[in-house]
C-alpha cells in the first residue's frame, strides 16, 4: 500500500507543473461523486481501486500544492512535512502527554522553543502547535481573557481593525463575547489600522463602563499582506493595560529574513503571536502555531484539573532529568495527532537557510510583480507590497468588470488569482508564497494578467 501510494504521489508531485490551476467541473462527474459517497461496505475493497478514486478525487478542484497557486495564501506543502506526518501516524505515538512519549514531545517541545526564542522571548514563554491559525486566535483570546477579566467577563472588550482575519472575531465569539465587544477600528488609506481612533475607542468604551483587554496586531494582513504599526499599537498596549496579539499567520515567518524582520519590528512585543506554518514554512495544511510570553498564562487557561481525569493519573510520572511540557495543558485538545514530526523534519532536512532563501525570493518577486502591475495604466495597484501580495483592479473598471477580468484570468488554467472586497471595491490579489512558485511562473503570470487586462 505505501509503495503504491508513494508511486501516485511522485506522478502527482512530478505532474505538478503541467497539472491545470483548477479543475472544478463536476459536471460529467456524477459517477464518481456518488462513489467518493457511498458508506463503507461489509466486505473488503481491493487497495488499487481505492487509490484509484482517491486519485480521481484529488483532481477536482484549485491545484493549491502548484506553482500556479496565486490565490487566498498558498504555502505549497512540502514533502518531507508528508513523510513526518506518515511516520507520526504510523507509530501513532500519543504526544499530548509527555509521560506517553517523552521523547517525541522533547521532539515537539524543541519546534516550540525554537519559535519562542525566534521572537525573543523570555525563558518563561511557551507555545503550541495547533490546527491553523485560527485554533491559535482561539487560544490567544482565552489565555488573556482568564489572564485579565473577572471570571463574569461580559464586559471584556477586543480590538481589531478592518483588515483583521474573520478567525479573531469568530474566536472572541466562541469564548463567549457578545459580537458588539469586538470593536473594529478604522484603517488609514495604506490599509493599517489608525493607532490613534483606536486609542479614542479605548477610552471612550472605558469611560463607558466596558473592559478594553485585547488587541490585535495585524502582523501581515490576509487582504494584502500589510502590517501594521505594530511598535505603536504595543505602545498604545502599554499604556492601557491591554494584551497585544500579533496575528502573523501570514507574515511571521517572513521574520526570517532580513527584510521581513525590518517590517516587522517591534512584534517582540506581544504578548501572544499566531504563526501558520502551513503558510510561512511551506507545510501542507493542518499545521498552526501560538507562541506566548508568559506560559503560565496558556497554561491557567487550558489546563486541566488532575481531579476531573483520574484515568490519566499514571501519566504524570517524574521523568527525572528534565521537564518536558505537557502540550495538553496549553490547550483544547487532548488526544490529537503528532504534529512537531511534519514541522521538525523538513526545518531539520533542508535547514533554515533554505526557507530563508525561498521567502527572500517570494519578497523578490512579490516587489517585481508589483512594478509590472503598477507600470500598466489600464490598471491600479494602490498598495505596495509589504509582504508577497499584490493587489490590484483594472483602472476605471466597476466590480463587474473586475469579476470578468478575475473569471479571465483564471480561465487560463495556468494560475489562479483570488479576489477580495477593500473599501467596498471588488479587488484582484497575488499573493506568491508556494516553495514551488519561481520566476518563470510569475513572468507567466504577468503575461496572463497584462493580456487580459481589458474591460
Ligand atoms: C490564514 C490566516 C488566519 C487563519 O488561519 P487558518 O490557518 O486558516 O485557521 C488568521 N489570520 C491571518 C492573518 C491569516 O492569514
């Protein structure tokens, strides 16, 4: 099985440069849309024909592992990550406990130190690898909301700008804030969050009786990959005795390069960061980082009460020489699979001098795009880079239009551009951040967009 597995992803991976953008014609697919359906049966299947559908199923729809891959925030998923997941699951240690598998959560624990002391923090941070991005939110939101409120917290309140992520409402939502306590705060024209309305609705909502408690930095927006100013809004936090969070799910990892730790400065900062290594490092989804200043603070709000889990009781051995962290007591999840293997292999395999090349070179080719773009003047293209997205709109063109030149664009099958709405305009992004996007891809790319750049 896993020869034959192997076999079909080497033809993927191989396939990758020729495969089409997107494939997501279902309409002659009727067939294999009810097989991909069916419940299991009684008996056995034959694992070839299995494979076989597997491999029908994996054709439909954005080929998000391609060069091509422009839209939302792509990262590729790289090999090695597949291959740490694989081995994980084959010898299905449990991690979440470290009396279970000390030395595959040392493994772990070593991934989360790493990216704690790469933001400078103190002895005493601490992190977890989640989901994604948004689990990490999550988690943000309920270490400071026990770290700061009382335990009727109703009147604890949140601010995000404009661009925020949807995923930090969503989760101050299900940490039980009414919507109205997450305020939104207005972004200047360069899209970053105005430090100084913001501060007006802090002490306005002050005065009025709530509880400012949470800010969030937008350390790479996902719109447009801009960031903030972040050594202000850790000034603003200061002053008013509030938890800054960075949310760096798109930008963080850009930390390792030097230009990236110019735009980012000051998100030393925070108290908290979101990290997404399934965008930053490349991996394959599934993989999200928090990283905390005081891991006593992840630790008060997610850990467990021994009394409430005397099952688990045998696990909480004394390992002697060291301490090594239970991952359980950082957050929601207890059973869960090994996920410091797919980060851990890859950064161990190829060294972080080649992330750090191939996110110097999405930096690259990011500014390069950008000056094509901003050349033409059937388009505009408002906003610089940042980070690695580029967005733009045809000049003079109304959403229609944009949506026909975005339906155009795509229709060529050799890469796929997403779009969003800023200021209430229908906008075209490119965001470059696959390991497998190169420059032939974007000159492609370019070509692509400037031949339809019509109304
Ligand atoms: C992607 C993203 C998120 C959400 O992360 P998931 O991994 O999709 O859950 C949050 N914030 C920002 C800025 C993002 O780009």
């Amino acid at each position: 099985m896993a020869r034959a597995a192997t076999d079909y992803l080497m033809d993927f991976v191989a396939g990758l440069p020729d495969a089409p953008a997107s494939d997501l014609d279902l309409g002659s697919s009727d067939r294999l849309l009810a097989a991909l359906h069916r419940p299991p049966p009684d008996g056995p299947t034959e694992f070839a024909a299995l494979l076989e559908l597997v491999r029908a199923a994996a054709a439909k729809g954005l080929e998000t592992a391609g060069p091509g891959y422009l839209a939302y925030i792509p990262g590729g998923g790289l090999f090695a990550s597949a291959v740490g997941d694989y081995i994980a699951r084959g010898t299905n240690r449990f991690v979440n406990l470290a009396g279970a598998a000390p030395a595959f959560a040392q493994l772990e624990a070593g991934i989360v130190r790493w990216l704690c002391d790469l933001f400078e923090f103190p002895p005493e941070a601490m992190g977890l690898l989640t989901s994604g991005g948004s689990m990490a939110n999550f988690s943000a939101i309920v270490s400071a909301r026990t770290a700061l409120l009382p335990r009727d917290f109703l009147a604890g309140t949140l601010y995000v700008s404009e661009q925020s992520h949807g995923s930090v409402a969503k989760s101050a939502r299900l940490a039980g804030f009414p919507p109205e306590r997450v305020r939104v705060a207005p972004c200047t024209a360069d899209l970053r969050v105005d430090v100084n309305a913001l501060e007006t609705m802090v002490v306005t909502d002050r005065s009025n009786g709530l509880q400012p408690f949470f800010v969030v930095a937008n350390a790479g927006t996902t719109n447009t990959g801009t960031v903030d100013p972040i050594p202000a809004l850790a000034d603003l936090a200061r002053r008013h005795g509030l938890w800054l969070h960075a949310d760096a799910a798109y930008g963080g990892f850009f930390w390792l390069t030097e230009r990236g730790r110019a735009r980012l400065a000051g998100i030393q900062a925070a108290e908290s960061i979101t990290l997404d290594p399934h965008k930053g490092l490349f991996l394959p989804y599934g993989t999200g980082a928090l990283v905390a200043r005081d891991g006593a603070q992840l630790r008060a709000a997610h850990s467990d009460d021994p009394a409430a889990s005397h099952y688990l009781q045998d696990l909480e051995i004394d390992l002697g020489v060291t301490t090594i962290p239970n991952f359980a007591d950082h957050g929601p999840e207890l059973s869960r699979g090994f996920r410091g293997l797919g980060v851990w292999l890859p950064l161990h395999l190829h060294g972080l001098g080649a992330f750090r090349a191939a996110l110097d070179e999405k930096l690259d080719l990011a500014a390069q795009a950008h000056r094509a773009l901003a050349a033409d003047p059937r388009l505009e293209v408002p906003w610089e880079p940042d980070l690695s997205t580029v967005a733009f709109r045809l000049a003079g063109g109304d959403d229609d239009d944009n949506r026909r030149f975005l339906r155009r664009i795509n229709d060529s099958r050799r890469i796929r551009l997403s779009s969003t709405d800023i200021g209430g305009r229908f906008t075209l992004r490119m965001s470059i951040l696959s390991f497998r996007t190169h420059a032939d891809r974007v000159a492609e790319a370019l070509d692509i967009i400037l031949d339809r750049a019509h109304h």
